[in-house]
C-alpha cells in the first residue's frame, strides 16, 4: 500500500468500517449460483398429472405446430419450427409444478392425501427415470385457512420421494409479509430434521401476487427483506399476474401480463433480486390456443418475446400449446442475440472495438446471453466451437464473473 498522511487510527477506522460493509454485500449479493435457470415451469393440477406428462404436453405440442405450421413460419422461418419441433419431441418441460393450489382447488383431505402421495411417487419417478430437470409442487397458501392443508401436502409428497432428489423445489403462494418467509425457514429446519435431511435441503419459491409485498404500508419494499429473511432457500420469485393485477383493481378485461400495473411489479421483483441468485418467473396467460388458436398462439410469442427483451428468461406455461411459442419466442430471441453477442465478445477479448467499445459489465451480460442461449437449445457448443471456438464455456463462465480468463478454456 502507498504510503499516506492519514493518522493510523484513522486509517484502521476506515477499513473496519468498509470490511463489514463488503462481507454483508457479499452475503447479501453472491450473483448466479451455477444454476442454468428454465425458460419455463408447467403448472399441471395434481388431479392431472401423470408420469407421462410431459411427453403427452409435448406431443400435443406438436400436432399444434404442424396444424399452423405456415403461419408460424412466417414469424420465426423453417429452421426454428424444425429444431422447436424436435425439443417438444423429446424434451419439452424443462420445469414442472404438481399444483395443489388455484389448479387443484379445495377437495376433501382423503383426496387431496391420495394425489399427495401420488405426486411423489411421480416425482420419484422422473428423478430415478429420466423426467423434466427441475420439478416440484405448489401448495397451498400460508393463511390461517389453508396453511394445516399446506403442510400435510408438503409432508406427504416428501415421504412418498423418500427424500429430496435433486431439482426439487416448492412453490408458496399469496405472500404478502417477511414474516412468512421466516416462518417457511422454520418449517424447512422442521422437515430436515424430521426427515433425517442434510441442512439447506429443501428450498421454496415464493410466488409473488399481492401489492402488499411490492410495496407496504410503510412505504417499504417488502420483498427486499423476505429474500433476506429466506436465508438463501429462496430459488425463485414467481409473479403471478391475475392475482395481482385484480387486488390493483384492474378490470378482467384488462388482467394482462404486459398492463403497466404487472410491468411495475415484476421490475421491483428484478431489482430486489438483483445479484442475489435469485431467478424471476414471468406469469402466465389465461388465453390459450383452443378458441382461435392463431390469435393465442401470436399473442403468446408476443408476451414471450417481450418478456425477454425485459430480462425475464422464465414463465408460467399452462397449457401444451404454450409451449409452442415459448420455444419459438426463446429460440428467436436468443439466436439474434447470440449473433450480436458473438462478434462483440471476440472484440472485447482481442480488445478491438468493432464500432462498440464494451465495458466488463457489458461483457458480463453478453456472455451470460450466450450461455442462456446454449442452455434453451437456441444454439449448441458444437455451433459455438465452429463459429468462436475462443468463446468456449470456461471462457463464458469467466467472464460472467469477471474472472480472469483461462489460458487453456478447453
């Protein structure tokens, strides 16, 4: 260090002050995780879900696509459709919730213990035989009504896995208080332990659909501190637009994912979640391609495309003809983006403009759009390797970090 005229009591004041500020930004903003975040999560009632799910959502997919094939080409050309085409054949849900909430609705306790049970079992079964890569329930909500409901549907679902397979995760709706979330850790502590689960086992999404945990009656932004109080079980915030955009006073005809009321929402859930790890989940649409299915369909892409531009890489789908357009939607989005991103990450390693001249943020945020890209199918690491063979995926987790760059990436 160079030398200084400050007295060195001072000096010491100084960095006591400003460690203690860097290891609670630290703790508090860790970044990404490692985790590859879905493009999607499938919300299915639990008194319809079967092991076959997925492919019976994909196959239905698929006849939907054929049957309005020149239109969507039109939008999104013949390469996309094919390689859309072959995703919804043989891997089409990337995430899936067993919903036990609005889906599911309110049963009588045999028969909701009997489709608890089943969705476990299920469960289970994809994680020992090949299934979606995340998954998990939706229980319902944490008031004085429905919260005994909630915990024996959670409890039930864990027995029948016989533990936590990996990628397993459980949606909470209708938070509205930190003190919620505090609770929901205690009651992860409860299941560990009870259940013989290594700590941190079990982690939640809370699912974000009352004003009161955007803003507060204090003025606060709530949702700030309940991912502090999640102590770091909180996977994902998951906005859930109908439910917000009705207590806002909207009128049905106006409930939208894209109505400025539902834009605010989701950009102070963005903000609050920034360089915290946490992934935002856009919501869903309740039009669905069974009524003139050429308007759903372009109206979906719609929503899907805007959604990225705006930073949101996840939503609800909740039909199998969502998934159409929201693998057409991602896979435009993140093919054009990956030819702007490619040229430019070459220029800022071999440190050339190219008309652009990229800061380390910038960088940042390209490379993570690549590795995006890769993970949704939109482009492969074989494509990579041929068209940038320097930008390998060491090379693209490094700079997302702002690390310094491997010498061998490969």
């Amino acid at each position: 260090m160079t030398s200084t005229r400050l007295p060195e009591h001072i000096l010491a004041r100084f960095d006591a002050v400003l460690d203690q500020v860097d290891a609670r930004l630290r703790a508090g903003y860790p970044g990404p995780d490692g985790r590859a975040q879905p493009i999607h999560t499938v919300y299915v009632p639990a008194d319809r879900i079967t092991p076959s799910t997925p492919l019976d959502w994909g196959a239905s997919a698929v006849t939907l696509l054929d049957r309005h094939r020149d239109l969507l080409s039109e939008r999104d050309g013949t390469e996309s459709l094919d390689a859309v085409r072959a995703r919804l054949l043989g891997d089409p849900v990337q995430d899936l919730r067993i919903d036990f909430e609005d889906g599911y609705g309110f049963r009588d306790d045999a028969q909701e213990d009997a489709a608890a049970t089943a969705a476990g079992e299920i469960i289970a079964g994809w994680a020992s035989a090949g299934g979606p890569a995340g998954f998990g329930i939706r229980i319902k909500g944490l008031s004085g009504a429905e919260r005994g409901r909630a915990l024996r549907t959670l409890e039930l679902v864990l027995e029948a896995m016989g533990g936590v397979p990996d990628g397993f995760v459980f949606t909470v709706p209708k938070i509205r208080a930190v003190e919620q979330v505090s609770a929901l850790v205690a009651l992860c502590d409860g299941f560990e332990t009870g259940f013989g689960l290594r700590e941190g086992t079990l982690r939640f999404e809370l699912q974000i659909e009352s004003p009161q945990a955007i803003v507060a009656s204090d003025g606060t932004a709530p949702i700030a501190r309940m991912l502090t109080a999640a102590e770091r079980r909180c996977s994902a915030l998951h906005f859930g637009t109908y439910d917000y955009t009705a207590a806002c006073g909207i009128a049905a005809t106006d409930q939208a994912l894209d109505h400025p009321a539902a834009d605010h929402a989701k950009a102070v859930m963005q903000v609050a979640a920034a360089q915290t790890g946490v992934w935002i989940c856009d919501g869903s649409t309740q039009i669905v391609p069974d009524t003139e299915p050429e308007n759903a369909l372009l109206n979906h892409h719609r929503l899907v495309g805007q959604a990225l531009r705006r930073g949101y890489y996840q939503g609800w789908d909740m039909h199998p003809g969502h998934l159409v357009t929201r693998w057409l939607a991602t896979y435009d989005f993140f093919r054009q983006a990956v030819d702007v991103a490619v040229p430019r990450l070459l220029a800022y390693l071999d440190r050339r403009s190219g008309g652009v001249i990229d800061e380390p943020a910038t960088a940042e945020a390209l490379a993570a759009t690549v590795l995006r890209a890769v993970h949704s199918g939109a482009r492969t690491e074989d494509e990579l390797r041929i068209t940038a063979p320097e930008l390998s995926p060491a090379v693209l987790r490094a700079l997302v970090a702002r690390e310094p760059i491997p010498h061998d990436p490969r």
